[in-house]
C-alpha cells in the first residue's frame, strides 16, 4: 500500500476520459496499457451478473451466479484531462461489461493480431454493438505475416474511414501515436 | 502487475458497504474521480470507509483505482463511495456525461498526446 500511497495523484480539475483498449486473449493489451500507464496498471476484480439474461441462461448451472473477470487499468494525465485505459476483454460474454464499460467513452482502440484475425471478429462486434468510435491496430509481433492493408480492412470489414494501423505495444511511442490516429478519427467523424 | 486478490478474505467483499445507506440513483462509475470532503473525521466509519479516506488523504483518485488499492471488486467500491459521498464524507467529480465527446476534450487529448 505503501508504494500507492507515494504514487503521483491528480488534481480534481482534470476531466476524466476514460478509453478503451479492446481485442482478444493475448494480443497485447496489457502491454499496451503498460506502455502508456504513468502508473503500474491495476486490475481489480469484475462481477459479471446474470441481470439483463435470461433466468432460462442458469439451468443446470444454479449454483453460478457470477461470472469474475479482470480488466487491466492505467492511467496518463495530460495538461487539463487525465486518460483512464481500460484493457478489456475480447470475448462476447462480456457483452454486459461493455456495455457498461463504453457508457462515456471517448473511443476503442481495437488491437489485432494478424497471426490470428478472426479472433478479432468478435471484438468489432462488441465494439460495433455498443455504437462506440474504434480504431484499429495491428500489434506487429515478429512472425506477424504481413497483409496488405486492402487485404486486412476486407478480412475485418472495415470501413473505409476507420483508420488500420500498424504498432508495437511494448513501445509507448508507437502506442500513443495510434492512440493520436484514433482521437484524430474521432474528430474527423465530429465535425465532418 | 498488481491483483488486489491473492489473500482469501475473513469478512465477505460485499459486507464493505454493507452498513451504508446507499441512495437509489448512484451516478458513480469507475472513472469518477474521488476525494475526501475537507475536516472529515473518519473515526466513526468500518474499516473500509477508514481505509479509503486513507487512501484518499494524499489526493484524488478514480473509482477504479481505489477499488484496486483496496483490494475489493468495483462494484463493492462503487457502492461504498455512493454511500460515503451521500453521507457527505467525500465528493465525486463526475465523468462527462455527454452522450458524444466534446470537440473541447478531443483537442486537450490530442495536443496533450502530441507533446508527450
């Protein structure tokens, strides 16, 4: 506790903003938020209940009520606004969490990993359901085969006004520069 | 990485807002920002009220932090930082609660981000 305590605090005039880092199991996500965090990222404990499904949904399994998961957390202040990350689950039976989670939300950055890209689908699904502004990034690992861009937005679906980018989650140049690619997105859907 | 969870806990996590009246309308959410009310005496609190003014003396923090430090689940910590504000033990800087983002905010991220 003692570690916390010393850690750097804001001050009340910040706006909170809160931003998501969205994709499946093991893209990156963890990694990015801890390239970009000013503070260890933090996860604590989320209770997925069974409200809003189905009471049907629990036969046979009565004795689970809940369901826990975790989402990774970080956070980096800048002049006037304090960026709160989320990394946030991939999978659709988080469907409530994210429901919850884009209430607010400047935007999603989807990270994808071309190894294996349909296990994006589900993610830009979530993302689309919850109506939210979403770029996405391609988390370039070593043995990444390299598509061509045409190839990729067409596997993804993509608009083509929804930015595709390339990035290293481990660097946090490169993660805040997709994160810029995604607020200037944003943006353009603004005053366009 | 740091998990709030790794000890199994004597007291069950959802009795930390147990005793607190919580109001029926709770704005709070993990990007609230909360900080301690001035002259607030915490002596009369449980412990995990204690325990988050604690944690809140040095400053401001967000929901989803405290809940992390105090190692309990959100939801818990969401109740009880909607009991203590109700209770005028601390008070909340809501997220904004435009239902788009403001053009004014997207300029702050994005030339803060670009100066980095």
């Amino acid at each position: 506790m003692a570690s916390a305590l010393s850690e750097s605090r804001i001050s009340v005039d910040h706006i909170p903003v809160k931003l998501i880092i969205a994709g499946p199991f093991g893209v990156g996500k963890t990694t990015m938020v801890s390239a970009l965090s000013e503070i260890k990222p933090l996860n604590t404990e989320e209770v997925l209940t069974q409200a809003g499904t189905l009471v049907d949904d629990l036969t046979g399994v009565n004795e689970k009520t809940t369901t826990t998961t975790a989402i990774d957390f970080g956070r980096l202040t800048l002049p006037g606004v304090v960026l709160y990350l989320f990394g946030a689950p991939g999978q659709t039976r988080f469907q409530v969490l994210w429901e919850e989670l884009a209430r607010g939300a400047l935007g999603v950055l989807v990270l994808a990993d071309t190894r294996r890209i349909d296990d994006s689908f589900a993610v830009l699904d979530l993302v689309e359901n919850a109506g939210i502004r979403y770029a996405v990034a391609v988390n370039h690992f070593p043995d990444s085969p390299d598509y061509p861009d045409e190839a990729l937005r067409q596997a993804l679906d993509l608009d083509p006004r929804t930015p595709l980018l390339v990035c290293d989650a481990r660097d946090p140049a490169s993660a805040r520069a997709s994160l810029i690619a995604l607020v200037e997105h944003i943006k353009e859907l603004m005053v366009s | 990485m740091t998990s709030g969870r790794q000890r199994r806990r004597v007291v069950p996590d959802f009795m930390a807002a147990a005793k607190l009246a919580v109001p029926e309308q709770i704005n709070v959410e993990r990007t609230t920002l909360v900080y301690v009310a001035p002259e607030v005496v915490s002596d009369a609190l449980d412990p995990p009220g204690v325990h988050l003014v604690n944690l809140l003396k040095e400053g401001p923090l967000s929901v989803y932090e405290c809940a992390a430090h105090l190692g309990l689940p959100y939801c818990v910590v969401r109740l009880l930082v909607a009991g203590l504000a109700a209770s005028g033990t601390l008070l909340t800087r809501d997220p904004p609660r435009a239902e788009g983002p403001d053009l004014e905010i997207l300029e702050l991220v994005l030339s803060g981000l670009r100066a980095l």
